[in-house]
C-alpha cells in the first residue's frame, strides 16, 4: 500500500498500492489462504483481472475500500499491459462527498487499460502517461492520461510526482510532470491534436496562477510541474505549469478550510522559479535562493470559484 484516505460520508477508508501478486483467490470475500489477490466484491461492483487480462507478467495497481468496522469491502486489480505503478509522495487517492474515489499514478501503457463507463470531455492518450480514474460506487466512471511526456526518459517513477486532491467545489486538481511544450492557442482548454503538446486552459479573469501570459505560457525548463484541474462531469477547465529552469515535481497536497490547497515538493531550479510572498509580516520565513543541489518548495494556490462559462470545439469562449 502506498495511501489511504478516508471518506467523510460513512467513516470508510480506501487503500490504493502496487501488487506483483497474478491472480484473484479463489475464496471470494473471505481472507486468502491461497497465496492469491483477496476478491471481494458485491453485486455492480468492478472487479478487473490482473493487467485486463494480459497474460504477461507485469505490475498493477490495487484499489481496496473498508468499511467503519474494518471489513473489507471491494478489492480489485486494475491497470493494462504495462508496467502500471505510484511513484513516491502522498495524495494518490482523494475521496469526494458524492461517493467518487479518484486515483493517479503513472503508467507506460494506457491504452490496454479497461474502458471506463464516461470517456467524459477530457479523453487524453500519449507517450508514457500520468493517469487519472475516478470510480463511483465502485465502478470505474472515467479515466484518462493527463498532461504529456515528450522525452520518455523522465517517465521513471522515482519522481513522476503525480498527486490528486478535490477542492471544497468538486474540482478534481491532479499533479504531475511534464517536459512537453505548450499547445498553440487555439487548442487552449481542449484535448491536444499533438501527443507531445502539454494541454493548458488559462484561468477565468485571470485570478489565478498560469506560468506564463494567456497567448505564451512558459515550460520553463527541464521538467515542470503539471497542474490541471477537471469539473464534475470532467471538463478540463484549468492546466498550467509549475517550475523554473530544472527540474521540479510534488510530493504531497493538501486542502485549507478556505478553499485554498497547498502543495509541496522538490526543486533544482535557480533560475525563474515562480517566487512570491505576502507583504507581511515582516519577519515572514523567505528562502530566494536555491541552497543545495535540491531543495524543497511549498506553495499556496486559490482553486475555489472556477467557473467554465462555454466551451465550443476546443476554443475558449470568453464572457
């Protein structure tokens, strides 16, 4: 297991993690003996064999919800043929209040995985992939790749720094990294034409952060942050970059009871990372320079009050 998080409805907790284990027990809903993956589900529920039925011998998530009183309840592989796993850092699982559990981790294949019940209106393949699920009631509702991957070289898992979190509105924010340039302007806050474009969607009214200016946003350099955030019924309605000159990815996520999230991570940029501080107080903790080879980094972004007025094939429409 690599993260558990709670859901604030019934008192149930989820697990998510990496398993190597090729098959199911056979002794449904009750602990194995057998040396196989517990089964457990009930009526409705998905249940996805090991790697969607490849019979090559590769890694694949698991995803497993436990009731108030620690039973468990519904466990199942899931991932396609290739190698599907989380990297390091927390917030690989969030959980909303309308029963959705959305999960992110990293994978080099995406396009054996199972097809979900919504493809929804943000349906993104590529070269090695960041990949989002949301399930609801225990059965996938969508997924997708998010963000890109020009150079296949940084898709190793050690610092792919994808996280997910839901903000106090429904937004689903997931993080990742990407070494890939912008999508032209016209392509703004829809699916790109070009694998290795990154997709972005400027914010509305402009009151939010977006690395860059509306008609030029900046990959800054070696590996930047991804943040992309989706509505409810899975509209992209906000992507940008994060980062200096080198390379930089997130650890962990969290909410503020304001709306806010703050996220941290690692960063080797000296040059041009996105530094800000409030005017006060006067003795606030301020760090402008990059002391080591890698340092760490937090920042603190409004989310709240998002709003996607229209959208008409792929352009933005601005009222």
């Amino acid at each position: 297991p690599v993260d558990i998080e709670f859901s604030d409805n019934n008192g149930h907790f989820f697990l998510v993690g990496d398993t190597n284990t090729k098959s199911y027990s056979i002794q449904q809903n009750t602990p194995p003996t057998d040396g196989g993956f517990p089964k457990y589900s009930s009526s409705g529920s998905d249940s996805f064999p090991k790697g969607n039925g490849s019979s090559d011998n590769i890694e694949d998530v698991f995803i497993a919800e436990f009731d108030a009183g620690n039973n468990l309840l519904w466990s199942t592989f899931y991932g396609g043929n290739g190698a599907d796993r989380f990297g390091p850092g927390a917030n690989k699982i969030a959980v909303a209040s309308n029963n959705k559990v959305a999960i992110v981790f990293s994978t080099s294949n995406f396009s054996t995985f199972p097809p979900p019940d919504t493809y929804g209106s943000f349906f993104q393949t590529g070269k090695g992939e960041h990949v989002v699920s949301v399930f609801v009631d225990r059965k996938l509702d969508w997924a997708s790749a998010y963000g890109c991957f020009e150079n296949n070289s940084i898709f190793p898992f050690q610092e792919s720094g994808e996280s997910v979190i839901y903000s106090s509105d429904g937004t689903l924010i997931a993080f990742g990294s990407t070494d890939c340039e912008p999508v032209p302007f016209l392509e703004y806050c829809g699916l790109p034409s070009s694998v290795l474009d990154y997709p972005v969607c400027p914010p509305y009214g402009l009151d939010l952060y977006f690395q860059g200016t509306v008609g030029s946003p900046l990959l800054q350099g070696g590996k930047d942050i991804s943040i992309m955030g989706f509505t409810p019924s899975y509209l992209f309605k906000y992507g940008t970059y994060f980062g200096g000159n080198a390379d930089e990815y997130v650890s962990c996520v969290a909410n503020l009871s304001n709306g806010d999230f703050i996220f941290a991570g690692i960063t080797e940029s000296d040059i041009d990372f996105p530094l800000e501080f409030p005017a006060s107080p006067d003795d606030m903790y301020k760090q402008e320079t990059l002391y080591g080879s890698r340092d760490n980094f937090l920042a603190k972004l409004p989310i709240g009050g998002l709003t996607v007025t229209s959208v008409k094939e792929n352009e933005r429409s601005l009222s």
